[in-house]
C-alpha cells in the first residue's frame, strides 16, 4: 500500500469516526427528507418562472404556449411542494423527525410558500397588458413578509391541539396564485393578494389538515394539477376548468374565516351565558 493509499484510508475512516460521533437528533429522517423534496419543488418553481416565462418576455421571444407550459409546470410544483409539506408532517408523527425537523418545514415553507408565489406576482407583474411591475412587487413583498411572520409566530407561540392561526402558508401561497390565474383586472387582483397576506398574519383560526381533512386536502391538490394539466394541453373546456378551479380556491380562502369567526363568536356568547348562568345560581 502506498503513501497516499494509507493518507486516504486514514481521511476516510477518520470522516467515519466523525459521522458516527454526530448525534441521532441531527441526522436527517425521513420526514426531513420530504421537507427537503419541498424546498427542491419551491426552487424549481422559481426556476420554470423565470427561464419559461420572464426570460423569454424580456427577449421579444415569448410564445404563448410555450409560457403557459411554463407557468402551469410552476404552480404544478408549489403544488407538489404543499404535497410534500402535508406528508413531512403526518411522517413526523408517525415516525420520528430530527431535532432539524423543525427549522427545515420553515426553511422550506418560506422558499415554496413565501419566495415562488410571491415572484410568481412580481412576473405576472412585469408581462401582463394590465398589469404595474412596481405595485405588482409592493404587493409581493407583502406575500413574503406575511409568510415569514407567520412562520415565525408559529416557532413561537402554542395553541391548542388542531389549529393553526392565520391562514396556512401553502393555502395562502395557492390562493395567491390562484387569484393570478383568474385574470381579473389589475386593481382587484392586487387588492385581493393584498388580503391574503393579511388573512396569513391574521389570528383567524384554521383546521389542521388531519385525517379526513387530509385527504379531502389531497384530493384537491391533485384535482388542482389535473385542471392546470388540462389548460396547458388546450384540452377542450380546460382554460374555463382551470378558472372555476381557481375560483373555488378563492371562495375557500374568503369563506373559511367567516365560519371561524362565527363560531368563534358563537362559543364567546355561550361561554357568556353559562357565567351568567353560574352566577345566577
């Protein structure tokens, strides 16, 4: 065996001794790994967004098709990214996640959840008819500040078992998007992303997606991706299945917190009279 044969033999083992010295909590687990599939899915999106259809506007050479194509591959992955964010979680409590597991699902949220729709925004913003590149961005940078405090209030705060405050980052980031593929004017369009950053740092309780929850969320996941699969391959009907699917995305986001509300005031007001009641008594 030579000199370097021994050098390597020792770098190696010695790399070995190192990874086994790491501690359990650090090593990845699966969960972790799905977390990551998410930030990958959020990075493309990114990628598709700005290589298939920013690109080629700014060129002179933008096809149609080709840009749709483009833009449905991209909402396609913030969609698969919610996928792999529904299932990080549901592993995690099956199995076990690392002491990353926390940080990572954060990390990853504000890469598929914040960054994509937001820039999402900011190209329809620049390629639109309608549509004003700089209220366009301002409106973005609400999107990304609204998910990164809310990610950062729910590292930091504890509520009851179930529910989340504010409205989720991944709905939020397919409402978002959604509210872009209808293609309404400008103005309302704006105001209506605007009230979805808001709806994210709100403290409008949500479900959490468990159980037949889960798979009612997954169901309309996939649903989701066959209406854009349809719009892309100009199958006949499939640009007004695309709409009605956006559409019922929005109904969702401005109807969820009107039931929270009430029964949110409901339980305050029967709270209200069994004191009453007690006192009473």
């Amino acid at each position: 065996m030579t000199d370097s044969d021994t050098a390597q033999s020792t770098w190696v083992s010695e790399l070995q001794d190192e990874v086994d010295d790491l501690p359990l909590s650090t090593r990845l687990s699966i969960a972790d790994a799905l977390t990551l599939g998410n930030a990958i899915c959020g990075f493309m999106a990114v990628y598709f967004t700005t290589t298939g259809v920013l690109v080629p506007h700014l060129m002179g050479t933008s096809d149609g098709g080709m840009s749709k194509h483009s833009a449905a591959t991209a909402v396609t992955l913030m969609l698969l990214a919610s996928v792999f964010d529904l299932f990080d979680g549901l592993v995690a409590r099956k199995l076990r996640s690392s002491a990353m597991g926390a940080e990572l699902d954060n990390l990853s949220d504000l890469i598929s959840f914040g960054l994509a729709p937001a820039y999402f925004v900011v190209v329809w913003g620049l390629v639109a008819d309608d549509a004003h590149g700089k209220v366009s961005a301002v409106a973005a940078v609400l999107v990304v500040l609204a998910v990164v405090l809310r990610l950062a209030r729910f590292s930091c705060t504890t509520l009851r078992d179930g529910v989340f405050q504010g409205m989720p980052s991944p709905f939020g980031a397919m409402t978002v998007v959604s509210v872009v593929l209808l293609e309404l004017p400008f103005v309302p369009t704006i105001a209506a992303i605007v009230g979805v950053a808001w709806l994210m740092v709100s403290r409008v309780e949500y479900p959490k997606p468990r159980g037949r929850l889960a798979v009612v969320t997954l169901a309309w996941i996939l649903v989701s991706m066959g209406c854009l699969t349809a719009w892309t391959l100009d199958v006949p009907g499939g640009h007004q299945l695309l709409q009605t699917g956006a559409a019922l995305q929005c109904l969702a986001a401005a109807v969820i917190p009107c039931f929270a509300t009430t029964r949110r005031v409901n339980t305050m007001r029967a709270n209200r009279r069994e004191a009453r009641a007690e006192v009473i008594r």
